[in-house]
C-alpha cells in the first residue's frame, strides 16, 4: 500500500559503498541469489495444492511490505485474518492499509483458486476477517494468474507515454466492484495537483520522527537481510544500492531530505500516464478489504497489459489532505483509500515474502 522508494542519497552511497571495495559489497549477500529466491516465491507449478495458492495470495500489494495477515487452511476453506504484529501505528494508526493488504491478498487467492481448479466463493464479515470456500475442479484458465507472479510496485520513473484508451477502459473495468468507486484520471492539470498533494504529504511525513522511526523499521538494504526477514521494503526495489547492514540505517540518516523525497515523488509522477484513486462507499474494515480486491484487480490487469504502477498514498495518510483529495476525485465526503500512479516503465528487482508456513495459523 504505503511502500516507500526511500531515495537514499545515490551519490553519497555510491561514494560509501565504493570505498570499501569488494568486501564491502560482499557484506550484502549476493544478488543473484536474491534473484533466484525472488524467482522461486513466485514459481507457478503444474499442480499446485493449497500451500502453494496461500503463497500466491502472499505476492499481493501490502503495506511496507509487513505481509499482515494469517491464513487457517482446513479441507474446505481458507479463512484470512490479520495480523496484529505486524501493523505499523504510525503510519496506519486505524489499521486501514491492513485490511486492504488483506483484500488484496484475497483477491490474489480468488484469481489462483479459480485458475489452478480450486474455485470457491469469497465472504468478508464486518470485521474484516474473510473466509474462500473452495472445491477441487476443472481449472479455469485465466491471464491474471501469471500477472499474480509478475506484479509488482515499480518505484522509479516512468517514460511518460500516454495509455491507449482501450486499455484504460480495461483498467476501469478491472477496478469496478460493489461498494468501490474508483476514479481515473489522466490529464495533466489534474495530475499535477494530485502531485502537489502527494508532495504535501509526503514532506509532513518525512518531517515526523515517529514516521521516519517506523519506516526504518522496514527498511532492507541488502539481499542477505531482505532473504533473512522475508518481510520489508527491499532498497534495490526502488532502484537504490544494496548496502551492508552495518550501514543501513545510518545510510539513511545521513543522506535522505525531506527535499530529495519531494522532488523525487514529483518526477515518478510527472513521469506517470495516470492516477487511480479508490473510495470505498464506507469508511471500515469490510469496505477497505473490498478496496484491497479492487485495486488489486487493477494492479494484476495492469501487469497483464504491461504497465507498471505504483502506490502514492500520502495524501490518504495525512489527515488534513484526505478532504481536498476527495474533492479532487470528484466524491468530496468520501474518505480516498488508494491512490495508485500507472505507466509504461522498466521493471526492478523483486520484493521478498515469507515462507508460507509463517503466515499459516
């Protein structure tokens, strides 16, 4: 949801990292071993059992990467609950951003079920908790299951090239659902105020100790550290260096500004084709998890047509900013949930995810 490309001062890094030679590179654990585990969390077999869809649930969209949630599997079903211990107050203080992660974990195991012969049905009670009733059948073909393999949060720039407008009506039909109201916009004037918001968020946050706190906390700066923990925002996923671990968050104090975040959140989005913003028609747990399955429906649809997208959700996070955004969207009340930025971009390295017997109750 609220991942943060954490612009770690590349030139004053580069200068770190480069004086300790190959040792000091050695220290950060082999990239192409992450790559490999990357690769193996993703791998889609020929025949999967339930493990195997509860790890695709797991490559969904979540929060500072803390994957918070729990799976109980049985013969018949699948229930997702969240997971208290891996909440982040500061930045999600009503645990919004978690039961969207859990929609979009949802989503991910509607799409896998249906397409390896596990289809079922879907329920999500008031409390945000949800249940798959599934049964063995004949699979059902979808597109959208590589996509679960392939999607992720690109966090760099983008190339600026508009959006066929098929395939934004794809993107709109992917993001439709009962209760979400999701609004599309890919005009420059418009843009560029959601821009100036997410610039106005993101300076109040990164101005805030107690943010700066938690987000350290999830921070990943080498292969070896983000394979050790399976968990947390990876730095090379945002096109920044693997660092050692003995660096890592001194790294961080020295060289990231409030200033350097602005001006990069603002190229990523001047570099964007578009904006998606999604309002749930309530503002609690069954309706953000409703958000989590539609905005991961659009991110899977997205990949599926080659496009890249990115969450800025800073103008959900900071209070004050949440009435202008709305107006913005053209649903002033509502509380905005996601704000995504799409476009046509390279890809990055891979986020990493927890062996699936750790998020299993």
């Amino acid at each position: 949801m609220n991942r943060r490309s954490v612009l770690l001062g590349l030139g004053g890094l580069a200068v770190l990292a480069g004086a300790g030679g190959a040792g000091l590179y050695a220290t950060t654990g082999s990239a192409a071993a992450y790559a490999r585990y990357a690769g193996g969390l993703r791998a889609l077999v020929a025949r999967p059992g339930v493990t195997d869809l509860v790890r695709l649930a797991t490559l969904a969209a979540n929060g500072h990467n803390t994957q918070p949630w729990r799976f109980h599997v049985t013969d018949a079903e699948i229930g997702i609950r969240p997971d208290p211990s891996r909440a982040t107050p500061v930045v999600d203080p009503d645990d919004h951003h978690l039961f969207v992660s859990l929609g979009c974990a949802a989503e991910n195991l509607v799409i896998a079920g249906a397409a390896t012969g596990m289809p079922g049905v879907l329920e999500t009670a008031p409390d945000g908790s949800s249940r798959y009733a599934y049964a063995r059948g004949a699979p059902q073909p979808d597109p959208l299951l590589a996509a679960i393999a392939e999607r992720q949060s690109t966090r760099g720039v983008y190339d600026g090239r508009a959006i066929a407008a098929g395939e934004m009506e794809a993107l709109r039909r992917a993001g439709e659902m009962e209760g979400v109201r999701l609004v599309l916009i890919d005009d420059r004037a418009r843009i560029d105020q959601v821009r100036d918001l997410v610039v106005a968020g993101n300076d109040a946050q990164m101005r805030d100790p107690a943010f700066l706190a938690e987000l350290k906390q999830w921070l990943r700066f080498s292969p070896r550290s983000a394979m050790a923990t399976g968990d947390g925002l990876y730095a090379p996923a945002s096109g920044n260096p693997a660092l050692p671990d003995f660096l890592d968050r001194r790294a961080f104090d020295l060289f990231v500004t409030a200033a350097a975040e602005n001006d990069k959140y603002a190229r990523q989005i001047d570099s964007s084709a578009g904006i998606a913003i999604f309002l749930g028609d309530r503002a609690d747990p069954l309706h953000w998890v409703k958000v989590g399955q539609a905005c991961q429906r659009f991110a899977l649809t997205a990949t599926l047509l080659g496009l890249r997208h990115a969450f800025v959700n800073q103008p959900v996070e900071v209070v004050r900013l949440r009435p202008e955004l709305a107006s913005l969207a053209g649903e002033p009340g509502l509380r905005p949930d996601i704000v995504m930025r799409f476009g046509h971009g390279a890809s990055m390295p891979l986020s990493p995810r927890r062996p699936v017997a750790t998020v299993m109750a």
